[in-house]
C-alpha cells in the first residue's frame, strides 16, 4: 500500500468530483479511510499486494445526500493488474446455530465481528463490482479493497448511480394483515423485506417485516424451507417491497418468526443489499390480505446483487389487476401485438406498448372517491369505461377488436371521454357522477361486499396485422375492484 494525496477537480459540466485515496494504516473499520459525501462518478484509489490483516484496505463511505427515492449504487474496481477483490461490509448475529429450527419468537442479537456482506465477482457488469441501494438520506457503509501477490498495481473504485423506480403493484389491498410470500411461487432462495413511505424498514412486534426463510413451525416442516413468506398487520399507506435472492441485509436483526438467524447484518441504517448473484433466478411472489390476492409471473433477476422493487397500496376496497394477456391463464393479444410490459393491454397502433387503467381513491359505497385513469391510448381515440359482473371464460378473455376482454356479465357504459391528444383520460371527473352512483342510475345498484370488473376500451383506427378491418379499437387490461 502508498499513502496517496486527496485530489480534486472541477468538471465544467458537472459538479466537483473528487477522488479518494487510502490512509495507511487502514487494514479495519477502526482504521479506515474516511470518504464523505460519495457520490456517482467519484473515486476511491489505493494499492494491496495481500489479503493479509496488513493487506487490506478499509473505507467508510457517507453518501451524498439525494431526494428521497431508491437508488442503486456500483462500486467498481478497475487495475492494470486485475484480481483486486471488494467487499461490503457488516456485523454477525448471535443467537441461532446452522441447520436448526430456532424457537419460534427467538430473539437474535447482534455481534461485534467484522463479517462479509457481500464479494465482488468477475462475473459482473462490470466486473469486480459491489453493490447496495440507499434512499437519498445520505447512508453510511464499511467497503474493503483486498488484493493477491499479483495485484501489484494500484486500483481505483468508481461509483456509479442509478434511480430505480419500483414496479407499482395495481389497486389497493386492505388494511391489517397482509401476507407476502415467495412460497409456493418459486424454488429459489428467497428474501424479502418491507419499507414504509419514508423508505424506513416497517417494524411490528415481530420485529423488522423481512423474511429470509418461512419458520418452519408456520410451515409445519421439519427441514428449512428457502422460501420467504412475511405475515404483518399494516395501516393504510404506501409500502416498498424489496426482493432478493439469498441474503438480503440491513442493519437490523432478523425478526421473531424468521427461520434463520445468523445472517450478517449491516453497520448503519439506511441501506439494504444482498449478497445473491443469481441472474436470470426467479422471484416470482404472491400479496394477498385474505380477500385480494395479486400474483407476480415474471419477476426474474437481470444482474448480479440486484433487488428487485414493488410499490403497494394499503387501504380503502382492494383494486387488482385481471386480464393481462398471455399471462396467467390469459388469451395471447388477437393481432400478434402484446404488450411490451406487465399491466396493460394489447398494443396498439401507435406503438404505446399498451395502454393501461389505474384506480385510485376509495371503492366504498359510503363514501366513493374513486377515480379511473387510463394511459398510453391512441391519441384523440374516444375512450369508454366499461363495468361487468362477472368474467368472460373464467377471466381467460376473448378478442375484442385487437385487444382482450375478460369484463362480463352485466355490462356498463359508465364514462365516456376524449383523451384531446393526451392518449390517457380519467374518470369520473368534472360534474361526473361516483361511480357506484352512476352505476346506480345504469340499473346496476353495488352493494358493500360485492365485486366489479373494470376496463377502457378506446378507438384504435388503423387495424395492425391478423385482425380484421372491422377491429378499430383496443383495450386496457382489467381491475377487480371489491367494493368495501
């Protein structure tokens, strides 16, 4: 190792940005190389020619401060003399042993020894590369450089960051108990954890709402099972869903009813990530609060360390998205036009990869707030809200112009609207009546407890391939609305 000075320039373009070096003597956390206010675009430099206690090369990151939202961070390692080996790092947890049941409501703690959270690989994009996510608060983190007798060049760790905007899981689920889970949906060894509005970690009784392993007494099994399955009672709120492969950490200890206990924890709050590499595995998972259930098809994993990221709604009646073609017992789209993403319809002739409805507010016959939004529709296409009773072939759908339509039964016009060049209306709005009112004056009268589908359909003017010329219009993919 060389003790190396602190430099600094000024992009024309950007901010300042700053490179870091390495403080002899830096070989632990005690002693580590302080760089404060990291940010994308900055270094980190040093040299290490052994993995020894005199080899390594400890530092201790603050993050810059950013607005509040998930961010995921890289930390590369680049050298004329590759082998340079990074790692998170964090504490161990004491209070379980390998292999074992832990009693239910076991309590863990947290140890004083240095652990690895995660190692860099050269199967990365890019290679040698750790990484975590934050949430703008400014986070703090232990990352250590070890090198081989080969690395005899200095290295130099570039930080890289991305805004990641979570998946919106549609509609609302009830308030209280919500369970989330990877059981029965997947194979992999899964991890999960829960975080309120202000990307804080939601704490219950059981502690920190994350689950690496279902408990085995709750699963009633005799030997671990690898999936995640997370019972909590929550209020009305957002909440961001985090998904992993094994080992998902933050800074807290695991909670009462997770079946495995040893996991290292991380240093300070603020950040989670994990220690999976497992691309291409499968997350798929399941949210349900005993009357909605919303089930995930193509949750899978594109790079190494990755979490993946869902928003979901608690409170007022449950909206759950039906009718996604070609998923889950869904027809396939009737003009070979899918949609290029989860949630929404066919795709249509402008090329919007589908248009899609959203419910907001509350579907509560005594106080009804709700509110439809349709979105990437044809511009000046005419669009029609449509309500149904029931569902066509058992929610399986038939074509519908060069879309799906899986809302039947009773079938209401409710709202007729102009996008005007937007592709997207909502409704009700303006002097629009509820729409359990305007239902009402249609002859179809909601009654508390029951249930109603929803889709828009929208003119769609120039016919795509496979469909006949008569098929000049498209449509959304579907809600089931439980009105409360």
């Amino acid at each position: 190792m060389r003790t190396l000075s602190v430099l600094a320039f000024v992009c024309f373009t950007g901010p300042l940005l700053a490179q870091t070096a390495e403080v002899e003597p830096n070989d632990s956390k005690a002693t580590a190389t302080v760089v404060a206010g990291f940010a994308a675009g900055q270094t980190i430099t040093g040299a290490s020619t052994s993995a020894s206690t005199t080899g390594l090369d400890y530092f201790d990151i603050t993050m810059a401060p950013a607005a509040p939202g998930i961010y995921r961070h890289q930390l590369a390692i680049t050298s004329a003399t590759p082998g340079f080996t990074g790692t998170l790092r964090g504490l161990n947890q004491t209070g379980g042993s390998v292999g074992a049941c832990p009693a239910l409501g076991t309590s863990p703690a947290i140890g004083t020894t240095d652990n690895t959270a995660q190692t860099s690989s050269s199967g990365s994009v890019p290679p040698y590369m750790n990484a975590w996510y934050g949430f703008g608060a400014g986070e703090r983190l232990y990352y250590r450089v070890a090198g081989t007798s080969a690395t005899t060049s200095s290295y130099t760790a570039t930080l890289s960051s991305t805004a990641v905007t979570p998946v919106v899981i549609p509609g609302s689920f009830n308030a209280g108990t919500l369970t989330i889970q990877t059981v029965g949906q997947t194979t992999v060894d899964t991890d999960i954890i829960l975080l309120d509005a202000n990307y804080q970690t939601v704490i219950t009784s059981e502690g920190a709402a994350s689950n690496d392993d279902e408990h085995c007494t709750l699963a009633g099994a005799t030997s671990t099972v690898l999936q995640s399955r997370l019972t909590r009672a929550l209020a009305p709120g957002t909440y961001y869903l985090g998904i992993s492969g094994y080992d998902l950490k933050n800074n807290l200890v695991a909670p009462t009813d997770d079946d495995f206990i040893l996991g290292t924890v991380m240093d300070f709050p603020g950040l989670v990530c994990t220690s999976s590499t497992g691309i291409n595995s499968d997350r798929d998972f399941q949210i349900s609060d005993g009357t909605n259930t919303y089930t995930s098809t193509a949750a899978v994993s594109s790079m190494y360390f990755e979490v993946q990221w869902y928003q979901i709604s608690v409170g007022g009646g449950g909206f759950l998205t039906i009718c996604e073609p070609g998923q889950a017992g869904v027809i396939n789209c009737p003009c070979a036009n899918p949609p290029v993403a989860g949630g929404k319809g066919c795709n249509n002739s402008a090329a919007t990869g589908g248009a899609s409805i959203v419910a907001t507010g509350s579907a509560n016959t005594a106080a009804d707030t709700l509110v439809f939004t349709s979105s990437a529709q044809t511009a000046n296409g005419t669009t029609i809200i449509l309500q149904g009773n029931s569902l066509v072939s058992g929610g399986a759908g038939a074509p519908f112009g060069q879309g799906v339509r899986c809302v039947g039964g009773t079938l209401k016009r409710l709202y007729v609207k102009s996008p005007g060049g937007t592709g997207g209306v909502s409704a009700p709005s303006g002097a629009d009546a509820s729409v359990s009112t305007r239902s009402a004056a249609l002859g179809d009268p909601i009654a508390a407890g029951s249930t109603r589908y929803y889709m828009a359909y929208y003119r769609d003017p120039i016919v795509l391939g496979g469909c006949a010329a008569s098929a000049t219009f498209n449509a959304t993919q579907g809600l089931q609305i439980n009105w409360q």
